[in-house]
C-alpha cells in the first residue's frame, strides 16, 4: 500500500512592509545564492543603507501555521511583472514550487498582467528547475555582464503568460 502524501499548503498575500521583504532577500540563507561578484559579500554592508526600491509589488508566503517562510518581488515590466523570490530554507521544494504558483495565481487574479518573466544563472541549475516547475519556458539565453565566483555566467529569462496557467 502506498502512502498518501499530503500536498503542502502556502498562503500568498499582499505585504506594503519593503524593509521586510528587502529583509528577506538580505538574509544570508538567501542572498548567497542571489548574488554576483559586483554585490558585496557581507549582505550586512547593505542593511541600513538607502536603498532606492524601484517599488513593485511584495507578495509574503506563509507557511500553514502563518510563519512568514518567503517573499515574491513583483517589478513592473511592459505588460506585466518580473517576478524576484526569497524564500528561506522552510519553504524549499514541493513547497517552494507550491508558494510561487499561489504567488502566480495571485497576479493573475488580481492585476491585468499579460506575463510574469525572471531568470536564471547557467551556474544554478536548481532556480532553471525551479522555473521550469512552476510553468515557465524559456524565453531566451545571453551573457551576464558579471562573473558569479570569479567565472562568466548565462542569465537564461523565463516567462508564463496568463493564458498557459492552469
């Protein structure tokens, strides 16, 4: 017999707190990962700095028991938004993959938004997967003016249209 597993479940809503978001994405379990070799090291050399944030949308993942677990920055971009993500190591996987299709479902229910795009690294495989997971495709693939640890990188854009959400 095989056991059921339960789907994981991540609440999605709308936040106006950008300390907080901007928070989440200085918070070294997320921004090592985020970063290329012109950020600093030390995202503390960030916090407490003026930081001009080309404003957008934050929309925080909740966790079932309404622990925050993550964010999702929403750039305007000509007929929708490029879509950022933060989210700490309790929201990772199944889980992960499950909060940005809420995060998706929300745009699309709530702004006139043609397409939501990000993008990808060619050094991590994990973020292609994970935008390929929650229905993007590849739109198109060119070089990062910036090396990640010393070496040149590929920024491959991805893309979902409102249509091709199910």
């Amino acid at each position: 017999m095989i056991a059921e597993i339960a789907s994981p479940t991540v609440s999605i809503e709308r936040t106006e707190d950008a300390e907080w978001a901007l928070s989440m994405f200085l918070n070294r379990d997320i921004y090592e990962a985020m970063r290329d070799d012109a950020c600093p090291d030390d995202p503390a050399k960030l916090m407490g700095t003026k930081i001009d944030l080309p404003g957008g949308i934050f929309l925080k993942a909740n966790l079932e028991d309404g622990a925050p677990c993550g964010v999702f920055w929403l750039l305007p971009r000509e007929g929708g938004y490029e879509a950022h993500t933060a989210l700490l190591p309790t929201c990772r996987g199944a889980m992960a993959v499950c909060a940005a299709k809420e995060a998706i479902r929300w745009v699309f229910d709530n702004t006139d938004a043609r397409e939501i795009t990000s993008y990808a690294w060619s050094d991590t495989p994990q973020v292609k997967w994970f935008c390929r997971s929650v229905g993007m495709t590849a739109r198109n693939t060119t070089d990062w003016p910036n090396t990640r640890s010393g070496r040149p990188v590929k920024i491959t854009y991805y893309g979902i249209r409102r249509e091709e959400v199910k």
